[in-house]
C-alpha cells in the first residue's frame, strides 16, 4: 500500500454506479444515458456467528481504520473517529497489543506466534496477509523484483491461517492493480485483471489502495473515480459476498507538490461507501518533505476534516448497514452525461436516505426520482443547514465538481 506507491488508470473508465446499474462514462467514448438508475443491492455480509472473535456486527459499528500506526498514538486516532488499526510495524508484539488494550482500539494484524497467544484477546479481531501480493515482489538489495505472489499461494496461506484461528476474519490489502489495469507495478502480470477473482478467494474481507490525488501519472492524477471503480470491482469479484473496503489517502505520501483537500476526501470516501465498500483504511504516512509516519495528526486542517466526517459516518452507520433496497428504487437524471452523479438510496426509521456525489470535477444538476413516494416531503441536506421539497417522488439539486450531498426524505 503503503509506501510511496503510486497509481493510474483503466482505459474503458469507471462504471458509474447508481446502486446496481452500471454504465461506462461517455467521455471515454462508451456512451452513458442521462438517466442512471440507482438499483445495485449491497454484498452479503457473512453472518456475526461467522467470525466470533472478529469485528462488532451491531447495526451502529462501521470499520475506520488506520494504516500501521504507532499503539502509543492510539488514542489521538480514536478522537478523531477511528475505531480499528490495520497493521503493527513488526508485530503484533505483547507492548502493542497492550498498549492497544488499554486506549480501546482493535487491531487486524499478522498472525505471529504472539498473536497467536492471545485468541482470547477481544483487542485483536482479524489477521492479515502481507501487503500488496498482487505486485511484483523485491527480490532484495540490488536485485530488482520478481513476479507478484501467485493467488493459489494467498488461498493456501489463507487456509493455514483458518486452520490456526477460525474465528477471526482475514483481510487481504490489494494494490492500485485493483482498479488500474495499466498499474506497471505488477510487472508480468499487468494488464491481467483476471488474476483478481482468484486472489479474493483468499481472504474474508478485502481492501484495496490508490491513490489519484497524488497519482504521479496523468491518466489518473486527480481522477477520484478510481477509488469508485475499484470498490465496484471487487464487489463484482467477490460475487457481493464478502465486504469491501477501500483505502484512503489524505496526505501528500511522496508526491512533491499534490496533497487531498478535505473536499477530495471526502468526495474519495463518499465514492467508496457509495459503490460498495463497507470499510475504510486511511493511508497518513508522509515522505516528503520529510518521512512522518502520523502525518494526519499534525495536519490541523485535515484532522479536523476527517474528524467530522467519521463522526458523521458513524452517526449514519445503521442507515449505511440498512437491507438493501430493491432494484429501481431511485433514478437519476443529470442534465450532463458528462457529469455523473452517483447514489446509494436506503430506508431508516421510517425515512428514505439518498447519498449522492459528483462523479467528475465539474458541475452537474441531478433530478432524483424515489419510486413509491408520493405527494410532497422535506428533504434534508444533512450537514448542510439546509432543505429542499419533493414533489411526487422528485427534488432537484446542484453539485460542484466531486461534491457531496446526503438527503434524508421524510415520509409523508
């Protein structure tokens, strides 16, 4: 993932998702309707029974987790929203686990033999595979690399690690391949998406990593689909049977000038939960200018950003676990097929939830249609201080480039 690892672009674009129906982008030349409709089911989650030592199943838990952080500053990221580390720098380690214990965040790590010693450990609630098999491996100091790790090797070190622990999940973190079928790094087997389907069968959760803000290639530099594209693939890939989870960045990484906004976070995560994932990794390590491990924490501006927008994941955590909605339920028609506007639409508590974003970074205007709403409702625009009315079933409303809105209709 991790590390100054860099990203690009698949040439037929993303498909662009309106919970279900997927069409190809026009602007790379595959033609998109201007009315999308948002129909896609979520993936299956595998039942709590499943994995009793694993994550919370509550309806209000949603995984945000961070990127082989230090345990000492466990503490500071639980203030700012996030509930789970993923990765220990050579560990687990009995101080780490310990000092992960006692500020109250969970932790997936490697399974070594201390890991091993604490089965019993509530701390600990997943194992995972080394990081990025799917690119082309080091083959040590001034030997260049080889070619990435075979998937029938991530399925048999799977195995090994359900033999050892079945009660646990085990996450698989996979590379900008993912979601770029150009991606160079993986050597011999770029260019070969087919290799994915047999990757996912390794793993209970998986995640993946690109990074466009700070992508170093034109073909994906600032392109925040890419985040979307990805997701969307490995739910495909997973047949919607496993959760997905996407990681995000928010630092400059390596890149010598680029570094995310808040909005270019925001949109990245809203795009994620959107097309499926049902998890996020942030990515805070920095290189330049200099090498900080924990770059977020003292970033003041974007600490502030991502604080509020965990709270505000958490906070929509049972709408976001909700069943899914039947194929049909919400139709949007955007006055650009240049500028998709991508939706996930849910029922809560009596409510209807559509969470829409700016799949471009330009403006659009989107009508939404919710089937079976009648006369007229509020709409809130939660976050906003503001509201709109629908009107049999429609509202309108206007979205920057990569902007973000999240509706609550009230039901009449």
């Amino acid at each position: 993932m991790h590390g100054p690892t860099l990203n690009s672009v698949a040439p037929d674009g993303p498909l662009v998702r309106t919970r279900g129906r997927r069409r190809r982008h026009p602007a790379l030349g595959l033609g998109l309707s201007a009315l999308v409709a948002a129909l896609a089911v979520h993936p299956a989650e595998p039942t709590a029974a499943a994995w009793p030592n694993g994550l919370p199943s509550t309806p209000d838990f949603f995984p945000i987790a961070v990127w082989l952080q230090p345990p000492a500053r466990a503490a500071a990221y639980r203030a700012a929203g996030i509930n789970l580390y993923v990765g220990l720098w050579r560990g687990p380690t009995e101080a780490q686990l310990a000092a992960l214990r006692a500020a109250g965040m969970k932790v997936i790590c490697t399974q070594n033999d201390v890991g091993l010693a604490h089965r019993d450990d509530p701390t600990l609630v997943g194992w995972m595979h080394d990081d990025e098999p799917d690119n082309a491996q080091p083959l040590g100091e001034g030997r260049g690399y080889g070619p990435p790790i075979a998937p029938a090797r991530i399925v048999a070190d799977y195995e090994r690690m359900r033999q050892r622990d079945p009660t646990r999940p085990v996450l698989l973190n996979l590379g900008q391949g993912v979601a770029w079928d150009d991606w160079h790094g993986r050597g011999a087997r770029s260019r070969h998406p087919e290799d994915y389907p047999e990757y996912v069968k390794g793993a209970d959760i998986v995640s993946f990593d690109i990074y466009p803000v700070t992508h170093d290639r034109p073909a994906v530099s600032s392109n925040l689909w890419y985040v979307a594209r990805g997701v969307e693939r490995l739910v495909n890939w997973t047949g919607g049977a496993k959760p997905v989870w996407s990681c995000i960045e928010c630092t400059r990484i390596a890149h010598p000038t680029a570094k995310p906004t808040p909005h270019q976070v925001r949109a990245a995560v809203w795009m994620a939960l959107i097309h499926g994932a049902r998890g996020l990794i942030y990515f805070v390590h920095e290189w330049k200018p200099r090498f900080h491990e924990s770059a977020l924490l003292d970033d003041p501006e974007m600490l502030a950003a991502v604080t509020r927008l965990n709270r505000q994941i958490h906070e929509l955590a049972p709408v976001l676990n909700s069943p899914a909605l039947p194929p049909g339920t919400v139709r949007v028609q955007v006055a650009d097929d240049g500028a998709p506007v991508a939706t996930l639409v849910q029922r809560h508590a009596g409510a209807w939830y559509v969470f829409a974003v700016a799949m471009r970074d330009r403006p659009a205007r989107a009508r939404f249609e919710l089937a079976g709403l009648r006369g007229e409702a509020q709409v809130q625009v939660l976050g906003e201080d503001r509201t709109l009315r629908a009107r049999e079933g429609s509202f309108e409303d206007a979205f920057t480039g990569y902007a973000v809105h999240l509706y609550r209709v009230a039901a009449p």
